[in-house]
C-alpha cells in the first residue's frame, strides 16, 4: 500500500534551515560543514565522489523527502540517481566510506541515497598483551558509525566493500561502533561537536527500509555492530539472500559481536536460499545459487547463502584453484561461522591465499568461539597479523570474539582441523596458526610448514589454550627475530611450536628442521603441561636451549614412545622436575631410554621410516601413561616402536600361474619365518566369506574354483607375530581360463574394478561384442575429468585397463571415491571405485 504521508512531513523540518547541494556549495561535505545542528541538506541527484565526515545532528537527504513512499520505493528515481560514491578516496588513506557519521551520541537522519563502493574506514583496535596492541581493520564500506545512533532509512547500498587492496573486514555495507577499545586510525575536520554535551544512547537503531546488493565483508557482510547493546531493526530491507521460512539471515550477513545487540527482521525481503551443500569454483559467479551445475566464486557470498538454522550443518564444498584477492575476488579475513564445513577439494589444489603484506596486513581464517566448525581439504597461505601482536594467527587465529590478555579465561571451541596445508604465512605470534583462550581444538593431519614469526611460534602459537595435535607435520618454520621489552631483550621462541599457559597433546607428529633463538622446536612456558608421544624432533636448530626448551614452566612434559636426533646444539633443554621422559630415543635418565642412531630411512621425505634393523624397533611401550591399561595396540612385534611410523614389512611378489584348472600362488620368502598364511574370500576387504589356508612353503595351490566368480586372496607370515598382508590380487577364472579361447563376448559390458577399494593399482575391464570407439575415463565425485584411460578405436574383444591412481598430469591423487565412465558405441555405463591411502 501506497504512504501517502510524505518524508518532508514525517522528518519535520519545519523550522530548521535548508542547505541545497549543489546551488548552495558545491560539494556534500561543505554542505555538512557549514550546517548547524538541526539544519537539513537536501542533496539533488547525481554523482558525489565524496568520503563524507558527519559530527552533527542534521537531516542528510536526496530529494526523495518531497517523494510519496511507494512499496517500490527502492525504483524512485531520486534514490537511484542521487548517488555516493566512495571509489575515488585516496589508496593510502584511513577514510574510504561513504560517510562517516561519529562522536558524542548524535543522532541524525540519512535518507534517500545510493551508497555504492565505499572502501571502508580503517579502526584501530586497541589493547595490551605484553606489548601494546593498535591493530587496523577497514570497516564500513558504506557507513561507518562511531558512538553515534543515526536513523538509516531509504537508502540503496551497492557494491561496497570490493576493493582490491583495501580489504573491508567487517560491516561491508555498515558498521557501527560503541566500544571504547576501538578508534579511528586517523581524524579530520573534527571540532564541531566535540564540546557539546552528549545525548543519551537510544534504545533502538532504527536501520529500516534499505536496500543491499553486493556488499562485501569478512564478517557481518552487511551490517557490523560491537559494542551496542540493544535492538537494531532492519526490518522491510530487502537483502540478497535470504532464509524464507524463517524470515531472516544468518549471523554471517547481520553480525553482532558477542552477540550484544540483537537485529529485529521483520518483513524482510530477498531470494530464497536453499540446500545444506554450497559449491564454490573459481570459474562460478556469486549471481549464481551455489549448486554443483551453478557454483559461486567466493566464500564471502557462499556463507551468505547458510539459512539460520543451528539444527544442521552446510558444508561448503571448495573446488581445486587459487582463491585470493586478484583471482576471485575473495575478501580477507573469512570469519567462519557456526555449523560450517569449509572442504576443499584437495589440499594441495584448493587454495585459499590472503595475498597480505606488512602494508596490506589481514588473516587468512577467523575461527571465534565456535561449534560444529570443521576445515578440510584445503591451503592456507598468505596471512600476515604483524599488528595483531602476541594474538598473533597470521593463517588462522582460533579464539574468542574478544581475547583477553589479563585475566583471560579458556572457553569451550571446538574447531576441526584435518587435512590442511598451513603455509607462508607471517605474524608477530603465531606465524601458521594461534589459538588463544580456547579449550577443545583438535588439529589431525595438518602440515604446518615455512611459516615464521617475530617473536614467539613460528608454525602455531597455542596460548590459554587446550589442543589436541595428531597425524602432522610440522616444518621448516622460524621464530628467530625477538623483541625488546622494557628494555630487555627477548629471544624468538619455538621455531616449530610455543606453549604459554595452556595444553597440548601431541601424537604422532613430526616436529623438524625448524629454527628459533630459544627452543627450535617447542618453546613451553610457565602453567602449561605436554604430553608428546609417537613423535619424531629432528634437525631443529636453535642458539640456546634445545628443539624443546621451558621457561618459567610450572607443570610437567611428559615424553614417550619418541625419537629426538642431530637437534642442535641439544635435544631437550628440560630439568628433572619439569619432565617425566621413558621409553624414548633420548639421551635421559628415565625408563628404557636408549641413545642410538634410529636409522631413519630417508629424513628427506619427511616421513621419518626405520630401516630393518633400527634400535628404534619394538622398544617403545603400550602403555605410555603407565596406568596399567594398554592405551596402543596396533603395533607389529613385541612393542610399539618409537617414532611417527611403526615399523612393518609384508609378504612381497605375490602372483600367480595357470595349469589346467589349477591356479599356484606364489611369493617371495621371508626369513624365518614360521609359516605363511593364505586368505582367499569373496570379499576384497576380507570381511566375509574369508577361508584360511597355512602354508610353510612360499607358494599354495588352488582348484576347484567356480567360473564367472572373482576370488581375492592375501598372504601374510608368521615371524612370532603376523607380518602386513600382501597385496591382494584377484583372480576371476573365466578371464584367465576358458574365455582365452573366446573371439568376442556376446554383449557390451563394464565389470567392476579389481582390487576395490585399491591403493595403489586397479584393473578395469570391459567387453566389446564389436569394433568400436571406446572412452573410458575417471572422474571425481564432482564431475570433473580427473584420467582419461582410453579413448581410441578397439577391435571387439575381452578388453582391461589399469589405473594407477594419477591425474592427467601424473600427479597422485588423494583418496576417495571416484567414477569410472564407458562410452562405446551407443553403449554408455558407470561404477564407482574407492581408493584407499
């Protein structure tokens, strides 16, 4: 329905003067300066290249105010046409918003405008930790608000927050701040108000009836608040996504920190959003719905396509392909919200890249106090947080919404991290990864390598934290610079690790050729306790102290079932009562310590595997804690061995022979050995329909097989305890046998691949009644071309192909499950085949 009341009578300006842009000045902002409080400046239509400062309560308006509301209101020619744009504000400087509306609790009106491609306003994030904190973060590409509570009405904000270098980290399209541990990295044309007594703070933002498209942010895309604490309505906007049933938009769009303030949603508009799985490609388009046949191009846009909803998760699935600034368009830091799975493709394609410097400073990910939250897949590379300080995190910062330095509290955050790459990424703390006053963080199979830090943990800082770290890797990265702090010199600390009043247990990880002034590989401070079992430190360098060093410690590092060798100048740089070590390749007096060259058999690959032979063989202990309970048990021999790797060897040059209807396996021998033991089953994986066969002899026969059915079978021997199996080979007697002598099968036909699941070879065979052109290739679960295996004209025929598990351009890929296509003639079929690594 059509208001008939007009925006001139509701705003009243009765009594006030009007200033008239451009009849009056020629520019907005001499408008603005040379009105006085309660004034009006009517703004006509056109195009005003303006970063507009506002200290004063006026009315800011377009022509619109004379204009009947329609429910179209948004199509009205004096808001389409009366339009502030941001785009031209000098790259170097702090104001880059539309408008900056600030100081002493004013509270004017803004109606009627087009805000498009504000670039947002640096602020300054204040605090202490051992070292002052100023950190710079754009905010507000279209508003940004300072301890001032406008009426937003009527307004169009469009393409804000797209900025190439000046990356806006919150608020793409409005920020609002009232918190005092935040300013403003500059100031100008200050001085109107700043004597004037300060108006009481509203109960309410009134932010209604605006439109938003395309805006852009690392959290609270659309609108930012912190510090406010109390309703902000939004209501009748129209947005570019929306949850239709719930009539909202998640925390990721409208975002408040620490969930202060609360945004009142009422009659909101926008597309509808559906669906718990969002495709992202580097060659999608973020008009698109996020579908696996119409992917977006950014992360930013994906999150706001999450319907507000706790109750289920979204993963967002991340194609292979570099997603940065000059790429994709992709804004820095992602703040990842609750119930999200980030999961990329693969870890060593899928990669997301800040492309920050110590100009340009921005995190990779921002993980806050969070639930359900897990990353995969993926690389994480060109972070810097140089100015963050001792919070640190230049690829990922896991911590509350406001770290605390004193009296800081560990809270409850659960992120998952698994299957990710950390690499060339830079901070003051911190260089990989920090986590900060956060209990519950799990980190497995993550490769931590070449990051470096000023002062403390090159690869990850974990401080007031509990962590749990297993299956890793953690390389090559540097804390050597240091600081100065009350005029005390303080080394760079943990090349690899740094622990300061928190907990870590760390398992089967591999810790080496990291460099620090002061422990290379781990620095542990003051209350902290560790807990390092299965693990190698290797090669780690540092000036003093060992590749594990304590300072000030006052708990316990407690080390078994792990090889520490050549760390210079010392391995461990720990006293009697800071640490309980036994069962280790440490030169220490505790249980079971031996200190003899592992033997590794090739520390290049980083994978740190014992030669036959190694004094590091079974002379490791199931049960570390030492509670009596057997806490490890997959382990071959007598004990776990020590180190990452248990080592293991199996039955080798497993095959097969022909005689008649006779099959004879055979294998390699192994020296004393006691027998061997030969499984034959229908099932590859040897769950069911398993027969067993003991042998002494390296070799077993076999008759009686059934036609047409594929056996699999397995060899392991037994040297006191049983070695690995063999590979499996299968064997399908028709194949070897009779259909020898067949010319042609009598129809097209695709068998299923054998072995499967297969690592690291597989067979694929199919059956041409006739001649014909065949294409057979792999594709991953998505759809894309990963092998082309055949593609030329065969002769009919009883045909096989092998794959070995590499792409199109030789390179290994990574388990899972994958299709396998035929095309010949008119006949088209598919299966799936799981590779195992």
């Amino acid at each position: 329905m059509t208001k008939h009341l007009t925006l001139l009578l509701f705003i009243g300006l009765g009594f006030s003067t009007t200033i008239n842009i451009p009849m009056d000045y020629n520019t907005i902002q001499e408008g603005i300066d040379n009105s006085e409080n309660g004034d009006t400046v009517i703004v006509n239509q056109g195009i005003y290249f303006e970063n507009l400062i506002l200290e004063k309560d006026i009315v800011l308006a377009s022509n619109f105010i004379f204009d009947v509301i329609d429910p179209e209101w948004y199509e009205n020619e004096n808001i389409q046409n009366t339009i502030i744009d941001g785009s031209l504000a000098d790259q170097n400087s702090s104001f880059g918003s539309c408008l900056v509306i600030r100081d002493n609790n004013i509270a004017p009106t803004v109606i009627g405008f087009t805000f498009r491609e504000g670039l947002g306003t640096v602020m300054v994030d204040i605090d202490n930790c051992a070292v002052p904190i100023r950190k710079p973060e754009r905010s507000g590409g279209g508003i940004n608000i300072f301890k001032a509570y406008p009426i937003v009405n009527y307004n169009r904000f469009i393409d804000n927050g797209i900025g190439d270098q000046q990356m806006i980290s919150n608020g793409g399209a409005i920020s609002h701040f009232d918190d005092d541990d935040v300013e403003f990295d500059e100031d100008r044309f200050i001085s109107s108000m700043n004597d004037q007594e300060q108006r009481d703070v509203p109960e309410q933002l009134n932010i209604q009836n605006n439109l938003f498209e395309n805006n852009s942010g690392g959290d609270g895309r659309t609108f930012y608040s912190r510090g406010y604490n109390g309703p902000i309505d939004v209501s009748e906007s129209i947005f570019d996504n929306i949850d239709c049933e719930e009539n909202r938009v998640n925390d990721f769009v409208l975002k408040s920190r620490n969930n202060l303030g609360s945004f009142i949603q009422n009659d909101i508009s926008g597309n509808c959003i559906s669906g718990d799985t969002i495709f992202v490609s580097i060659n999608g388009d973020d008009g698109n719905s996020g579908t696996e046949m119409a992917p977006v191009k950014t992360i930013g846009y994906a999150f706001t396509l999450v319907k507000n909803d706790s109750s289920h998760t979204t993963t967002i699935q991340i194609g292979e392909g570099i997603f940065s600034p000059s790429t994709t368009g992709e804004k820095f830091p992602i703040y990842i919200p609750d119930n999200i799975h980030l999961i990329g493709t693969n870890r060593e394609t899928s990669i997301l890249d800040a492309e920050a410097d110590f100009e340009n400073q921005r995190r990779v990910l921002v993980i806050e106090q969070c639930e359900n939250v897990k990353l995969a897949k993926l690389t994480i590379t060109g972070g810097n947080a140089q100015d963050a300080k001792c919070y640190g995190g230049g690829g990922i910062f896991i911590a509350p919404s406001n770290p605390s330095y004193s009296g800081a509290q560990m809270i409850l955050s659960t992120p998952v991290l698994e299957d990710i790459i950390v690499t060339g990424n830079h901070a003051y703390a911190g260089g990989g990864i920090s986590v900060w006053e956060s209990e519950g963080p799990i980190l497995s199979d993550v490769i931590i390598s070449n990051n470096d830090a000023t002062w403390l943990g090159g690869g990850i800082m974990i401080a007031l934290s509990d962590v749990t770290m297993e299956n890793s890797k953690i390389f090559n990265n540097y804390a050597t610079e240091g600081v100065v702090l009350n005029f005390n010199q303080w080394p760079g600390s943990g090349g690899g690790v740094y622990v300061d009043i928190g907990n870590l247990v760390l398992t089967k990880t591999s810790v080496y050729n990291n460099q620090a002034s002061r422990g290379s590989g781990l620095s542990i401070w003051r209350e902290s306790d560790l807990i390092i079992n299965q693990s190698v430190f290797y090669g780690n360098i540092t000036e003093s102290g060992g590749s594990i060093n304590s300072f000030g410690l006052n708990g316990m590092v407690t080390i078994s079932n792990s090889i520490f060798w050549l760390n210079t100048p010392n391995d461990v740089a720990l006293s009697n009562q800071d640490a309980n070590i036994n069962f280790t390749n440490l030169d220490w007096e505790g249980e079971s310590n031996i200190y003899e060259d592992p033997l590794f058999l090739d520390v290049e690959s980083g994978d740190f595997i014992l030669q036959i032979g190694s004094p590091c063989i079974d002379a490791g202990t199931a049960d570390p804690n030492n509670d009596g309970e057997d806490e490890i048990n997959d382990f071959f021999g007598f004990a776990p061995d020590l180190g990452v790797f248990e080592f293991s060897y199996g039955v080798e040059g497993i095959g097969y022979s022909l005689d008649g209807q006779n099959i004879t396996l055979s294998w390699d021998s192994i020296d004393n050995s006691q027998y061997y033991l030969v499984e034959q089953s229908l099932d590859s994986n040897f769950v069911d329909d398993v027969d067993s066969f003991y042998v002494y002899d390296n070799n077993y026969i076999t008759s009686g097989l059934e036609f047409n059915v594929e056996y699999f079978y397995r060899v392991s021997a037994f040297l006191e305890y049983f070695t690995d199996h063999s590979e499996t080979i299968a064997i399908i007697f028709d194949f070897v046998g009779i259909r020898n002598n067949e010319t042609a099968p009598n129809n097209f036909a695709l068998n299923q691949n054998h072995p499967n699941p297969f690592n690291p070879i597989t067979t694929v065979r199919y059956e041409l009644p006739e001649d014909s052109y065949v294409d057979v290739t792999v594709y991953d679960m998505l759809g894309n071309v990963v092998r082309n295996l055949i593609n030329a004209d065969q002769s009919s025929g009883f045909k096989s192909i092998q794959w070995d598990a590499t792409n199109n351009q030789g390179a290994p890929v990574s388990a899972g499950v994958y299709l396998y296509k035929i095309q010949a003639g008119d006949f088209v079929d598919t299966k799936k085949m799981i590779l195992l690594k």
